[in-house]
C-alpha cells in the first residue's frame, strides 16, 4: 500500500472509529473480519455472495444503479436503495450515501448498498477485494488495478486481463468453480431450468413502456393468466406455478427486458430462500478470497 493510500486509511480511522489494515497487518493478525469487499451489484446473484461473505464477518458494501430492476426482490439486496433496509435470511443490506454511513452500517453488523455505478467508492474504502457480479455478460468497466483481488462473475472476463480470477456461473458441471487461467464458460442464453422448463418460465416485456402489475411475489399464477401490462400490452405466463421473482410496479423497461419468473413447483416461501445456484456462486467467490488471503 502507498504512504498516501495509508495515511487516508488512516484518516478515515479517526474520522470513523474504526480500523482499517492494510493486508500484511491482516495476515499477521489474521483478522480477516477486517477485510473490505466492495461488490458491483445488487441482484440475486450479487446479494447471494455478499450474504455468504457478511456472514463469514467480512465488510461488504455493495453499489447499484439509481433504479435498480432486480427480478428476484425476495433475495436481493438492492431493494435497500428503495426501502432503507432489506433482509435477505437473516442478513440486513442497509442503504448508505456517504463512506460514514457505510462504516455504521458495518458497526451494526450490516451491508452496505450505496447508489454508485462505477464504484466510485473504492477509491474512499481501498478494498482489499472487488468482485464484479453485475451479471452484464461483459465487463463494463471493471480493472484489474481496482483491488489486490479483482474477481469477476462469468463470461466477458479474462483472468490476467480484466481479472485475477473469474468464478464459474453457467448451470454446468463447473458452476462455482474458481477460474485462475482463462475465462468461463459462454453465455448459454437458457435460463436456469426448473421442472423441466426453460424459457416458459420467463416473463419478458412485450414493448417499451412501463409496466404495472397488481401480482406480488410468491402469488399463485395459472397458465395463460395474466400478470400484468407494459403499457397496454398484456404480459401472460406460459405456465402455472409461483411467482418467483416480478421487477418494482413503475419501472420503465424496453422491449424483450425480463420482468419476472415463474416457479413451477415452488411455493410463497421459495421465494425468499437464495437458490442453490446462487449459493454455489457465491461459495466460488469465497474460495478465491481465501485462496489470495491465505496465500504462502
């Protein structure tokens, strides 16, 4: 760490109330509670690692768009920048605007969820790890000079390149694997399958506009029903099942952008549980933190 980097570090120490170490001080300590992650994202996948991590007593601040459209809401952090607070199994994402707000977040044994696109905020925090689980099938911005690790989330990263290690996100053989050389697998575009359906469990805007819904999470849904417009337009389910996951009443969405999923044979409670996928996911992110942290 730089001389200037450190004296910032230690700057905010006093100005928070609270330590921040540097790596070598970590190792020697092995605190690893001190560790800061600050991860691109708030969706189901972004919220499944950053639940994972905050309850091995990491400090996570998550950062998102201004108005995020997460479909899963049930398990997805990012509802914080609407709600103030979001719980996720235990686990509570609050929403902060200032690096002070993120460490009282992190005194209350919370997450922090910040409105920051670009995760501007690394440069206040200095995060040993940042890990890009924005889910973009591209790497929209994301350097390999942002962290000592850098960790992307499926295709569109090059470890070496954009990262130091990629983790595996395709429903495959590989899914959560840590990825040192190369990249991951490509983009199947086939949606996580559930009772043996695919794309019928997918709901998708039929134009541009705004949708509107009077459907909630966790509703029984019929095939053939419909659950909701984007402007006048109807949006009907292709199956019966549970309404997994639905995106916020009022956002304005463009054609072909998903708006929700349905659960074949799921139930209300399903809906609020992270999903084994998620949880695999989130495992590969774990290991490649301690792979770097307890390096010889």
């Amino acid at each position: 760490m730089e001389p200037e980097d450190r004296q910032r570090q230690i700057d905010l120490d006093k100005k928070t109330g609270h330590k921040v170490l540097s790596y070598k001080e970590m190792k020697a300590n092995r605190r690893l509670a001190n560790l800061i992650v600050v991860i691109r994202g708030g969706g189901e996948v972004a919220s499944a690692i950053a639940h994972k991590l905050a309850r091995c007593h990491f400090r996570v601040c998550l950062t998102e768009v201004a108005y995020p459209q997460a479909v899963c809401r049930g398990v997805a952090f990012c509802e914080a920048i609407y709600d103030g607070e979001k719980e996720v199994e235990g686990v509570i994402a609050k929403s902060a605007g200032s690096v002070e707000e993120v460490f009282a977040a992190w005194a209350g044994d919370k997450i922090a969820v910040m409105v920051d696109p670009e995760a501007s905020i690394k440069d206040s925090l200095h995060p040993e790890v940042l890990i890009d689980a924005t889910m973009a099938k591209r790497n929209l911005g994301t350097d390999i000079s942002d962290a000592a690790l850098v960790i992307g989330l499926g295709p569109g990263f090059r470890v070496g390149r954009d990262v130091h290690a990629v983790v595996e996100t395709n429903n495959s053989a590989n899914l959560g694997k840590v990825i040192l050389e190369g990249e991951g697998e490509s983009d199947t575009g086939i949606p996580l399958e559930i009772g043996g359906f695919t794309f019928e469990r997918v709901l998708h805007a039929p134009e541009e506009g705004v949708f509107y819904s009077q459907k909630n999470i966790g509703d029984d849904i019929s095939s053939g029903e419909v659950v909701g417009l984007v402007g006048k337009q109807p949006v009907k389910a292709d199956l019966g099942g549970v309404v997994r996951g639905l995106i916020r009443v009022g956002s304005k969405v463009k054609k072909g952008t998903k708006l929700g999923e349905i659960d074949p044979l799921g139930s209300e409670e399903d809906c609020y549980i992270i999903r084994p996928r998620m949880r695999a996911i989130a495992g590969g992110a774990l290991e490649a933190i301690l792979m770097h942290c307890n390096r010889g």
